[in-house]
C-alpha cells in the first residue's frame, strides 16, 4: 500500500492535492512534471509541480539518483 502525499500543484495556480504514491508512474525532474496512472477529473495524467515539490517526493518516495 503507499504512502498519500499531500502536495503542491501548478494548475492555473497552486493548489494542494493529495494523491497515492503508487499512483505516481513516472517524475520527470527537468519539466517539473509527475505523470500518474489515473488521470484526472479532466482527463489529464500529468501534473506540473514545483522543484521544491519534486526534492521533497524524492526523499519521500526514497529515490536513488543512477548515472550511467
């Protein structure tokens, strides 16, 4: 089971949501962007956050940083 994560979004202003950490499938740093499992009331999979969001879904979520 995973953890709801009570977070900041970029959706014509920020607003708080809480979501599921499983149902995060992808984090994309670089575009500030999460990209979800289910999408929203609206349709939309994607979620733009910002970078101090992302640092803190990293320490939360425990990711390692890989480098090839």
């Amino acid at each position: 089971m995973g953890k709801f994560l009570n977070i900041r979004v970029d959706c014509n202003g920020y607003r708080q949501v809480i979501i599921n950490s499983d149902d995060i499938a992808r984090i994309i740093p670089e575009d500030n962007m999460a990209i979800l499992r289910t999408p929203s009331k609206n349709g939309s999979d994607r979620m733009l956050l910002r970078t101090e969001t992302i640092e803190q879904l990293k320490r939360v979520l425990e990711m390692e940083e890989v480098n090839e």
